[in-house]
C-alpha cells in the first residue's frame, strides 16, 4: 500500500516539455495483476493470496498456460471484458481501495485503464 501512496505523491509535482504539470494516475490491482484475469471467469468477494490467484486461473482452465510476463491474456479474454468490467465494480463496491488500508482487501482498477485504451483504440481505428 505503501507503494500506491508514493506512487500518488507524484500527481501533479512533474512539468512534461510544455511545462505543464503532469497527471499521475496509479492503476492498483491487490494482490496482484492476475486478479484482473481471474475476474474474466469468476468473482471474487474476500482476501486471496496471489498464489492462489494464478491457480485458480490455471487450475480452473480459464488460462491453463498462463505464466507471469506472457503474452496474448487480453485477446484470450476480451469477449469477457463485461463479466471482468461487473466483478471489478462489485469488488471495489465491497472493499473500497480508499478504506482498504492493508492488503488483505483484493481490489483493481485495471478495468478503468482497459476501458481507457479500449475506446482510445477504438478512436483510432475509425
């Protein structure tokens, strides 16, 4: 958690070449990216340990390959971006990042960041 307030003591302290300050956003996922993965398939309503995160994602063949550094999860998983986007919402409903003072609480917001870059993709290719 320590590293979540660090990383937010940079917001707004920075000037990008305009000299204009810049935005920090922190994109948390406790305990571990993985839940953001095993959110796809399953919702998950307390503490899990990051072990267990990554065997159930490989025990339960919802990403029986999966290793740590891999490529491919986002197109293994995109046809589920709805069912992660719910989980997400009900997991930071339920153990909000802002009163979750400890890692115990699992929590993630990669769902904002892929809805982000999912509709700046979008833009794009239109």
């Amino acid at each position: 958690m320590n590293a979540l307030f660090s990383a937010n003591a940079h917001d707004r302290k920075h000037k990008n070449d305009n000299n204009e300050l810049i935005n920090f956003y922190v994109v948390p996922s406790i305990p571990c990216f993985e839940l953001w993965l095993l959110l796809h398939f399953v919702s998950v309503r307390g503490h899990i340990h990051r072990n267990e995160v990554v065997r159930q994602l490989k025990k339960d063949d919802y990403i029986p390959k999966y290793t740590k550094g891999g490529s491919g999860y986002f197109n293994m998983t995109k046809d589920r971006l709805e069912v992660a986007y719910k989980n997400a919402d009900l997991l930071a409903a339920n153990n909000p990042l802002e009163t979750a003072k400890n890692t115990e609480n699992p929590y993630t917001s990669v769902g904002k960041l892929v809805k982000i870059l999912t509709s700046l993709n979008a833009h794009l290719q239109r």
